[in-house]
C-alpha cells in the first residue's frame, strides 16, 4: 500500500454556514472498480484533515486488490479521531460501501458515530437556482471556475487501477492519485457556493438602503414584458420598492432570480397567485425591487355570516350597524363579498405580516398592505419583510 501525503493552501472552510468543526472534521472520498462492495474492490481513499493548524491531504493506494483490508484499516484508525466527515455523495455511495466492506472484514466502524455533511445534498437547491443541467463534483466546479487537472472518468480509474495492479507503472500510479487529489481539492472549491444556503434560508446581514422609486408616468414600452425589467434602462413601468442588503458571505458567482410578469401582464397589476420581484445579487451586495399595485383592492373579513352585503355601495358592513340599512338594499354576505374596498399604493407580502391585509380576490393567495413612506425608516418591519420575500422567493 502506497501512502502519499501533501500539504493543500489553507482555504475557507465556510464552518459557519455548514456548522461544523475544521478542527474535528475529516473530507474524504474513495475510488473502487464498482458500485457493488460485494462485487468490487476498494482502492484508494483520500483524506483531508487539519493537523497543527495545516490541512493534511493523505492518499492511501492499494497496490493490488488483496491490499483493500489494508487500505480500510488504514482510514478507519485515521477516521476514528474526528467527528464530522464531509464528503461529495457520500450518503450514498461511499459511506454504505465503506460499511458494508468493513462488515465484510468483521472491522470496528466508528463512522456510525460521526455527524455527516454530504456537499452533494447541500448543493442541490443550490444548482438547481444556479441552472445546472447536471448536478455532479465536476459541473459544479466549472459553475466556480476551478479547472482540475484530472480528465479521468470513473470508468477510466477502474481500467486504469486493473493495470497499475499487473504493471505498478509509476505514470499510471500518478494519473490514479492526481484524480483523487482533485476529487478532494474540489470540494473545498465547492465550499463557496454554500454561501448560496444563507440566501435561500433569508439570511442576510443587513439593510443598506431603502428606497421608493417612481415610474416615469409619460414613458410607455412597447414591449411590455422588456419594460418590467428591474435593470432595463427604460424608466420603471410602475412604482417600485429597491431594498439593498449586505450578505453574510460573498456569493461566488453573480445571482438574478425573478418572478416577473408574463409577456400579456404587467407587473403593476395585482397578481392572484405569485408575488412579482427581481433580485440581483453580486458577491456581497444583493437589491430586490418589488412593484408597487397602484389602485384598488379588497379587504375581506373573514367572520363573512356576521356581515350584510351593500350591492350599491359594494361592500360589507357588520350585522351590528346594518339595522339602519333598508333591507331592500342589503343581502347576507358570502365569503366572497364579505369585503371593504381601499384605493392607494400597495406592497404585495406572501403571509399577513402587515395588516390589514387586502387581496384582488378571496381566493387570491398573495395578499396585499397599504404603503406608508415611514417604512422606508422602520428598520425592523423591512427587515421582517425582505426576510419573509426572500423564503417566498426560493421556495415558490
């Protein structure tokens, strides 16, 4: 069994965001010549493990099949001093196998006894807001701009180990070690875009600037989807509320997500079912612009078999005063009309935060709150606000 070791550039650990130890943490990843422990052989493991405050890569490489016992005690005894493994997929590849192949040798295993971080799993919500077709080690290393060296495939290192273990040619041995060495190297490439968690949990670390924006009322597009973009230099379709906030940690690659308008729509107009919005985001500043609705909407009271309807006036008024109502111009109010109207300028928000809350319709699932100017200087209703859009943003 051949063991190399080499010391890798400290780098950001990103503890914080994942919740983990660098001290007491161990990043692994294992190479085999199958998927099936009983039909296949492990070969080599790389480890990355802090010692003396340096990060410590150890690549342990069984030189022929026979040598797996080895190359599993090997890991186990080194293993058996952290707390936390950290690994690409892992949770379902390399930690079974590594468990079945340890029963398969009768060998203690005190990885049942360790916390997991599986980047893979982590990383999905991230890729998927990021638009990888693929989620594998190597695209999301390309989304960061690392390029590895290793142009092995898996299928490569099975063929290639089978003749290392009939040559023990040196330029083989090297092709062997530099794909696990980059395997392992590029999950602390990867650690940056768990940043990315921070912002799909509404995280962020502050407000930096508020801001009304008004349309230019005599500018008209075309194009109407063109026009409801946030960062078109056409003057803004509609009044628009521009939050500028400070990340907790740098995004490694610019963000824009958005729920705009479809090309028949415009964003100034009340929406039933989503919330429109647009957020850009680079390194640690990130801006959501959320149209203002300007114009009328309902107030819907939700105790409706206690209101009269008023068809001329449109509204609802309670039992309690509609005594002095002729009973020729009221009927009972279903939920549907169960309402006072309000005309003003209006902020949409995905749960009642504010109230009182108004809506297009009774069945709406955005609902609305009237817009007053000392928002823009209540630090902590915008805090809860853009805290409350960002969660909508991500999971609607």
């Amino acid at each position: 069994m051949i063991i190399k070791k080499e010391t890798l550039p400290d780098f950001d650990t990103f503890a914080d965001v994942l919740a983990y130890d660098p001290d007491t943490s161990l990043f692994f990843d294992i190479e085999t010549t199958g998927f099936s422990p009983a039909a296949s052989a492990l070969f080599l493991i790389g480890v990355l493990h802090r010692m003396e405050g340096e990060w410590l890569l150890t690549q342990f490489l069984a030189e022929e099949a026979s040598e797996e016992e080895d190359l599993l005690r090997a890991f186990i005894s080194l293993s058996s001093h952290y707390r936390t493994l950290l690994h690409f997929n892992g949770s379902t590849f390399d930690l079974p196998y590594i468990t079945k192949k340890a029963a398969q040798y009768q060998l203690p295993l005190p990885l049942s006894q360790c916390a997991s971080i599986d980047l893979y799993q982590k990383l999905r919500p991230v890729g998927k807001l990021m638009g990888l077709k693929r989620m594998n080690q190597c695209a999301f290393e390309a989304l960061l701009g690392w390029q590895r060296s290793d142009q092995l495939t898996g299928k490569h290192m099975v063929s290639l180990f089978e003749k290392y273990a009939a040559s023990k040619e040196k330029q083989i041995r090297d092709l062997l070690l530099l794909h696990n060495h980059d395997d392992m190297v590029g999950m602390t490439k990867l650690l940056p875009a768990t940043a990315c968690l921070l912002l799909l949990r509404g995280e962020f670390l502050r407000i930096e600037q508020a801001e009304y924006l008004h349309k230019n009322k005599e500018h008209t597009h075309p194009d109407r989807k063109a026009a409801c973009g946030f960062d078109s230099p056409n003057p803004l379709p509609c009044d628009c509320l521009r939050l500028t906030f400070t990340l907790k940690e740098a995004l490694p690659v610019p963000l824009t997500v958005e729920n705009t308008a479809a090309v028949t729509d415009c964003c100034c107009l009340p929406a039933d079912d989503r919330i429109l919005c647009r957020l850009s985001v680079s390194h640690h500043t990130a801006v959501l612009q959320i149209p203002v609705f300007c114009g009328t909407l309902c107030h819907f009271f939700a105790d409706y078999k206690n209101y009269y309807y008023l068809p001329l006036e449109d509204q609802a008024i309670h039992k309690s005063v509609a005594g002095y109502v002729d009973p020729a111009y009221r009927i009972p109010a279903k939920a549907s009309t169960c309402y006072i109207k309000k005309t003003g300028q209006f902020l949409p928000q995905p749960s009642k935060l504010f109230t009182p809350a108004f809506q297009a319709s009774v069945t709406s699932s955005v609902s609305y709150f009237e817009w007053e100017d000392s928002l823009l200087m209540d630090h902590e209703q915008l805090t809860s606000y853009l805290h409350a859009l960002l969660l909508y943003l991500f999971r609607s």
